[in-house]
C-alpha cells in the first residue's frame, strides 16, 4: 500500500483513520469498505471496517428516501381529471375563491 493524497495508508491508525474518514468517503470510488488500499487496515481493525459498513448503509438507505417508490396508475390521473371535471361543472362549487 503506498501513500496517496497525504494518506499513510500502511501506517494508519484508527485514530488517524478517524480524522481522514471524511475525505476518504469523499474520494471513494465505489464502497469505501471494498477499497483496497484499506483491506489490510480493515483487516486489523475491525472496529473500523464496521464502521465504514454502518455508514455505507446509512447512505445507501438515504439516498433510497429520495428515489420514488411508484407512478400512479393511469386510472389514478383519469379519475382525479374526471372528478376536477365534474367539480367545475358543478354551479354549486365556487371556483372563484
């Protein structure tokens, strides 16, 4: 493993490790726990791996909060035109409000 960006990553330790995790997760290409520059720190500190895991997952389950779940059906669209329709042709209702 060689250093790369002011990383050591052959001589990290967990605390040092600590301090560069945001960079790391900054410049990760993929999973930052399927980066092999770490492999043998993660190997050596499973503390550490974990953690990189956990917030992996926090991500990933964010990032999906964003994503939509599903369309409504065309019958959804044609029923809510159909029930608008049916609102303005109605003299009872007020538009004008």
């Amino acid at each position: 493993m060689s250093e790369e960006a002011g990383i050591d990553f052959k001589n990290m330790t967990p605390a040092s490790f600590e301090e560069q995790l945001p960079d790391l997760f900054a410049s990760a290409e993929g999973k930052l726990s399927n980066d092999p520059r770490l492999a043998e720190f993660f190997a050596s500190n499973p503390d550490c791996a974990a953690l990189v895991r956990d917030f992996e997952t926090i991500a990933e389950t964010a990032k999906s909060l964003f994503e939509p779940t599903h369309e409504p059906s065309d019958s959804v669209w044609s029923s809510i035109a159909s029930k608008l329709k049916t609102e303005s042709q109605d003299p009872a209702v007020d538009l004008s409000e």
